[in-house]
C-alpha cells in the first residue's frame, strides 16, 4: 500500500508538469545544432521564460547541441525527442554556477550539467541522449577532486522531480544525484557512464522515491542510497533493473550520518560492467576467478553514526561478483546513536568470483541486528584449505566499509558473521565449484544466531 501511495502522488506530479501545454523547441528560439556554440543561454531563457509563466516543455529536437549547465525551474519539462543529444560543454569552469551556495555562505562541492535547487514539478523525459563529455580532458583533474568534476543530474531539496526515458552516459563524475528532495520518479533511463572516476550509475538520498525499469551499466556504485542529507533517505522502492558495475551493485551506503528508513528493493539482475578502465580487481587481489567483477552485489553499510532500519532485498539475481552479501556497521566517524536493525533479503541466487565471503560484521559496540536472510543460493569458487579458516579478521573500524577491508580471505567459506545479534537463516544454501575445507558458517560474538 505504501509503494502504491508514492506511485500515485508522483504519476500526479507527471500530469502538473506541463500545466498550461506550453511546448518550445529550442531551435525556434535560435539554438543550434551540430556546433560548438554554448546553447545555454538560449536554453535557459526558454527555461526561465517557461517556469516564469506557469509552467510547459523545453523541446530539444534531433541533433547534437553543446550546453553549459541549466538550471532547471519549476513547472518545467525538458523534453529530448529521438535524435536529440545535449552535450556537456568541455569547459570545468563553466560549471562554477551550478555550485549551490546556502545561506550560510557555505559552497557545495557538486555541480551538475542539468540543476536545480528547491523548485518543484519539474522533469526530464524522452528518448533523446545527455552525454556529459566526461571522458573529455577538460574533466581529467584526477579521482581526489571530485567537486571540480559535474554530474549530468543535480536536484536538491525538489518536490515532484520525474525523470524518464532518457540515456545518460559519459558523466564526469555521478551521473545523476538526488538529495533531500521529496517525490521523485526515475523510469526506463539507461545509463552508460566508464570515463572517469566516481562514475555512479545513481545516487539517492531523498524520501517518497521510486526508481523502476532502468539499466545501471557504471563504473562505480550501479545503485547507491545515500545518508548524508539533512533529512533520512526513506520511503524508497527500487524495482524491476539491471546493476551493472566495477564497484558495488546495489549499495546503502557509504555516507550515513542521517542514514535511511524503509527501503525495499526488489527484482535486480546483477552483473559485471561492460567496461574495466580503472579497477583490474583480478590483478590487484589473490583469488579472484573472473577478469571482471563486482565488488559487492548487495552492500549494507552504516559507518558514519545514521541509522538503517526496516531494509527489504528480495528477488536478485547476480553474477560475476566478489561478494554476495556484505552488511557493516563501522567507526569511520561519530557512533553516536546509530544502529542497524531489521535488515531482510531474501530470494537471491549469486555466483561468486571470490573468497571474499559474504559476511555480517559489526564492531566492539555497535552491532547490526534483526538481521534475516532467507532461500539464499550461493555458488562460490571454493579451494579454501583448513589454514586459511584459521586466519583472524581484522576489525577494521575505522576504514572506508568495503569486503577486502575485511582480507582477501574469509575463514568461513560461505558466511562470516561478527558482533552481530538476532540474525535468522533460512534455507540459505552454498555449493562450490572446488572443494572447501573453510567451515560453511563462523559466529563471533554474537548472540542468538539461528540456523
């Protein structure tokens, strides 16, 4: 019922969109294609003039036309008909706008080609192509500035936000983020983004959301709830993709200092990305099968003082990954009033490329519970031998949360599991392409493990 409440407030936010039927091409207001003019501001007149008037549709016809960033408004629908690409201006320092100052004065480090800041009922649609350029050497400035390279989509604090349809590819840094923004439907993009670092195939962190028939191929994180904003990611419902990615696939996580509430996620095929141009897990760590991986298929982290609560994952289906299933509660900041509890995947069938074995792990103190897995199939290399069960697995709690953290090797061949509590299986099934002499399961400092 609760999906079907947001479903319905957010198809109602697609019919307000274009209140007044107002539709400009924006070639008739003197864009053009096929150059290397700035269309921008051309475009963001049509933008302002639209949303200024009540509302209507930016058309973008067939054609390649270069944009600086835009500004989007309220009451306005950016529309690309088949054909139509809009193509990032290669140029860093003209994306300095598009950095949200608050009213404290503080300048946020992410811009985007296509923003927008507090408007409502806006959307972007059609089969047309946004391709940020940025493989460009414009944006190479390397993977520790991150806040000098754009993303495609930047909405912050929106309300009724759809996006729909549209390809994104070739992001200079996320493709596409959303934060504290309420009401946001995301249907039937596809997204293609390897040429640069940071490369998220989509970065939720806003409430009433729901992301349905899209295709993540990324380099980085395929799909990533986040919990840094000023309010909890809640009331998100994920359905019916495909994650493809070098990095995890389906991740809550890594920022968490609010962190997310009542988030279901359901019917995902997981698998390896299309391209590998940074990561060369297979070259890099001992026991990887595969050439191409996943680092995680499901990842479920709380390491920066948020809570996690009321988690559903159900129906995946993955290959290709490193590990499985990798839950974590950490110490990389504050503890303070966090906790993860009530944590529920089910219906998943995973081959694996690793030793790095799913696992559930807490720290000293903070310890993940209620946590339930259910009709688990797990194919894994095998290989272990009887010295590497005896290996001890560092605590690692202050560390940014990923599997190899944890060693390149687990000494439970299918589930490790530490200082976690209330944590349920069932019908949760492993086999191995080799023979494994590593015991299926390990507990350590838990309480009521039931098998």
């Amino acid at each position: 019922m609760r999906k079907l409440t947001i479903l319905a407030a957010v198809l109602m936010a697609v019919a307000a969109c274009n209140p007044a039927g107002r539709n400009i091409d924006i070639t008739k207001a003197g864009a053009k294609a096929g150059t290397d003019i700035d269309n921008a501001p051309v475009i963001q007149k049509v933008i302002d003039r639209l949303s200024s008037q009540g509302g209507g549709t930016v058309t973008i016809p067939a054609g390649d036309f270069i944009t600086g960033p835009l500004e989007l408004k309220s009451g306005v629908e950016l529309h690309l008909e088949m054909g139509a690409r809009l193509l990032g201006l290669p140029d860093i320092s003209a994306y300095e706008k598009a950095h949200w100052v608050n009213e404290k004065g503080k300048v946020s480090p992410h811009s985007a080609l296509i923003y927008a800041n507090f408007q409502e009922n806006i959307a972007i649609t059609g089969q047309g192509t946004i391709d940020g350029q940025g493989g460009h050497r414009a944006f190479k400035v390397g993977k520790a500035d991150p806040g000098g390279r754009p993303m495609i989509i930047l909405f912050r604090g929106c309300r009724d936000v759809v996006v729909k349809d549209v390809r994104l590819e070739n992001s200079a840094h996320w493709v596409q983020y959303y934060t504290d923004c309420v009401g946001v439907r995301v249907s039937g993009l596809k997204v293609y983004s390897h040429c640069n670092y940071n490369n998220d195939g989509i970065d939720i962190e806003s409430s009433d959301v729901v992301v349905t028939g899209c295709i993540f191929d990324s380099e980085d994180d395929a799909i990533c709830l986040k919990g840094t904003g000023n309010n909890l990611c809640e009331n998100v419902a994920v359905s019916n993709c495909v994650a493809a990615s070098n990095c995890n696939a389906v991740k809550l996580g890594t920022g968490s200092c609010t962190g997310y509430r009542n988030i279901s996620i359901s019917n995902i095929t997981i698998r390896h990305a299309s391209e590998d141009n940074f990561r060369h897990w297979s070259t890099k760590i001992k026991g990887i099968t595969a050439p191409v991986t996943v680092i995680s298929g499901i990842a479920v982290e709380v390491v920066d003082g948020g809570i996690c609560e009321n988690v559903n994952i159900s129906n995946i289906a993955m290959r290709d990954v490193q590990t499985p299933i990798f839950i974590r509660m950490g110490r990389r900041s504050t503890s303070e009033d966090s906790h993860m509890r009530g944590i529920t995947i089910s219906g998943v069938t995973a081959h694996s490329e690793s030793m790095m074995s799913s696992s559930i792990t807490g720290v000293p103190g903070l310890y993940p519970e209620d946590i339930y897995l259910s009709d688990i199939d797990i194919t894994a290399p095998g290989g272990g031998t009887a010295d590497m069960a005896k290996l001890k697995v560092p605590e690692a709690e202050d560390t940014y949360p990923e599997n190899r953290k944890l060693g390149h090797i687990l000494p439970a061949s299918g589930l490790y599991i530490r200082h976690a509590n209330n944590v349920y299986l069932n019908n949760v099934r492993f086999h191995f392409r080799e023979p494994d002499a590593r015991p299926l399961i390990i507990t350590d400092d838990c309480k009521n493990v039931v098998q």
